[in-house]
C-alpha cells in the first residue's frame, strides 16, 4: 500500500489482459481504481496493479470523469 498514492496511474492485469486505471483512494486491502471516465472505482487488489514507470509521459487523462486536468 505505501508504494501507491491517490491519482497515481497504474497497469491493472487481469488474466490476459490489462487496463490503465488511476487511484481514486488506498485501502489495506486494495485500491479504488478509475478505469473509465464514469465516477465509479472498481476496488483492485494490489498484487494485480503494477507501477507505471513512465507514467509522467501522460500528461491528461479523463479517468474518473477529470476534465482533462494535467497530472501531478
């Protein structure tokens, strides 16, 4: 949990296939995870997210129904 901040992108692996999502709020057991522009966070367990290392190369998203806002 400590490695994983709120509005922090991250790769979600499920099974074969994967999904970028961006952290809506930490919890001990997993995280809420944006995965559309809707409001909804799926809870995501935190041995299927991975770190972006690169994900200061994405300067908008509009996961979790942002505007487009530049990332931190």
């Amino acid at each position: 949990m400590d490695e994983y901040k709120e509005g922090e992108l991250i790769i979600y692996k499920n099974g074969d296939s994967y999904e970028i999502g961006k952290i809506k709020r930490l919890t001990p057991s997993g995280a809420y995870v944006w995965y559309s522009e809707g409001e909804t966070a799926a809870k995501t367990p935190y041995a299927a997210m991975h770190k972006l290392i690169n994900a200061h190369a994405i300067k908008y998203t509009r996961l979790g129904g942002d505007s487009g806002e530049t990332l931190a």
